[in-house]
C-alpha cells in the first residue's frame, strides 16, 4: 500500500509529507473460503486497506507507533488473524547520508 503521509520527528517532515509503503501479512484459517469462493468466507482485504489509510492519515513522530496503532486496529477489527506482521517504509528518511528507505517492522499474534 502507498501513502502519501506526514510522520516523522522534523517539522518539515510534518510539513511536506513522504512516500511510505504499508506491508501487510497474515495468517487466517483459509480451507472454507478455498471451497466456497465466497467472500464472506475470508477477510475482505479492501476493508485492511481502509484502516490502514485511516490510521496513516494521523499524523506521528515515530514509525513504531503508527504500525502499533495499526497492529492495534487490525488485531480488534479482524481477531480472526493467527498472525500478521505489518512493516513500514519511509524513503529517503533524514538521517545525514544517502538512504534509500527506512522500514520497520511488527509482529502480533493472537
């Protein structure tokens, strides 16, 4: 997923914004929907989707808390999860030299 957001801990970061990518990954018993091919049966990621762009419109200094804020959130909405990992990249994160990417990465298991 990409966003265009406003996280980091420097005003004109907080001011101009950056490219962030959002990487999602779970884990979910998926033998019922392989037989059905009925949506219901599965998670409807395009509902991910939507929590992850509501929790990237808020604004943070640290990546850490916005991927906990989107632990958080995917971890209430969809407890159907097992596992799932959510990693963070920032390009070109101010850090004095040439960096191409800055990512985090969160790991829940339920």
């Amino acid at each position: 997923m990409r966003f265009w957001a406003y996280h980091g801990c420097l005003e004109r970061e907080k001011k101009d914004g950056n490219l962030f990518l959002v990487d999602f990954k779970g884990e979910i018993d998926m033998r019922k929907a392989a037989e059905t091919d009925n949506l219901d049966d599965t998670v409807n990621y395009g509902a991910i989707y939507d929590l992850v762009k509501s929790e990237m419109e808020i604004p943070s200094d640290l990546l850490e808390h916005v991927a906990g804020r989107i632990v958080k959130s995917i971890r209430n909405s969809f407890p159907e999860f097992t596992r799932f990992s959510v990693r963070i990249s920032k390009r070109r994160p101010p850090v004095g030299g040439p960096v191409q990417w800055s990512r985090i990465t969160l790991t829940s298991e339920q």
